[in-house]
C-alpha cells in the first residue's frame, strides 16, 4: 500500500519535472516567433519589391542579428528568478532533425560501377562499351541494368564469353567455362 504512494509522488514529481523543462521550449519559440513576426513586417514594409527567397533569406538574416542583439533580455520569470534569451535558450530541449522537419538521404548504387568492380578487367574495351551502350539502353527500357548489359555485350561481341570477364579463382559458382546465362544470374546476385 505504502508503495503506491511513493510510486504516485515519483510519477508527479517527474511529470512535474518534465513540464518545467519543456516550458523553456514554449516560451523560447514564443519569442523567436514574435521576433520573427516583427522582423517580417519591417523587412516586407522597408524592402516591399523582395520576393520569395531573396525575401526569406533577408528575413532570416535580419532575425538573427536581432535574436543575437537580445540575448540579455529578460523573457521568462518564474517569480523566484528570472531567465534570460540565452540562459532559456540553452535550457530549453534540442529536437532532433526528425522533430525540426527531417532529413532526407538518397542511397543510389552505381550499377555500371557495380558491373566494372565485380570484372576482373574493369579496363577492358569491351566491357567497358558494353556497359556505356546498357547505359543509353536503360533511358528507353524497363529492363534492369544487368539484363541490358548482357544484351549489350552480345550485341557488341556476338561470339563472346561474360565467365573471363566475371570468374574468380576463389568463386566455387562462376568458373571460366560457365554460360552467359550463368554470369548475368550470379552478377544480378
């Protein structure tokens, strides 16, 4: 019984806790945001032929030479003590770029780049017009780029063998003797 209330006053005191630190948030964006308000007006009022970008771009640097020039001022009083700009700013809680408006990160792997490293000869001519012909096939074809390569290098080298190109002393799979069909299976592999 007795440890249902010392779970009770934890759990207040913690809630408690986590609503102090989180008004340093409310209070410092609530002046960024009137800053920025006031900031916007001057600047649309001074400069009105600014538009979009250029509008923004003097609008943000406007505001934080302001923002800087405040940092002593006065912006939060708990009664007991007062914080300052810089003091709340430095309490208030970093958001992470998830929380600020994200981050986006496009991992693309170079497929003919792939195909002249997985070669033993990523020199070689043929190979390497091979590769360059997939590469104008691909703007015109759903196929993949492995398939259009193959196509491409039995275009270019109609009695030719992929296996001298991709075979490996260590690979158990793909041996000097294999068939196209074989290397173009374990390459898209």
């Amino acid at each position: 019984m007795q440890l249902k209330g010392l779970i009770r006053l934890f759990t207040i005191a913690l809630i408690l806790i986590s609503l102090f630190q989180l008004s340093f948030t409310f209070v410092v964006k609530n002046f960024e945001k009137k800053q920025a308000s006031k900031i916007e007006s001057r600047v649309k009022s001074e400069n009105p032929e600014l538009r979009d970008e250029a509008l923004k771009l003097a609008i943000d640097d406007k505001l934080r030479f302001q923002l800087d020039s405040l940092t002593d001022k006065k912006i939060y009083s708990l009664g007991f003590t007062d914080y300052t700009y810089q003091e709340a700013k430095e309490q208030e809680l970093n958001l992470g770029l998830d929380l600020q408006g994200g981050m986006n990160v496009v991992l693309e792997v170079s497929l003919n780049e792939l195909v002249r490293n997985l070669s033993n000869n990523p020199k070689d001519p043929a190979l390497n017009a091979a590769i360059a012909q997939a590469e104008k096939m691909k703007a015109n074809s759903q196929d993949d780029f492995i398939t259009l390569f193959a196509e491409a290098y039995k275009a270019q080298n109609p009695n030719g063998q992929l296996a001298p190109l991709f075979a490996k002393p260590s690979s158990k799979e793909l041996t000097i003797s294999s068939t196209n069909d074989a290397v173009v299976k374990k390459t898209k592999k």
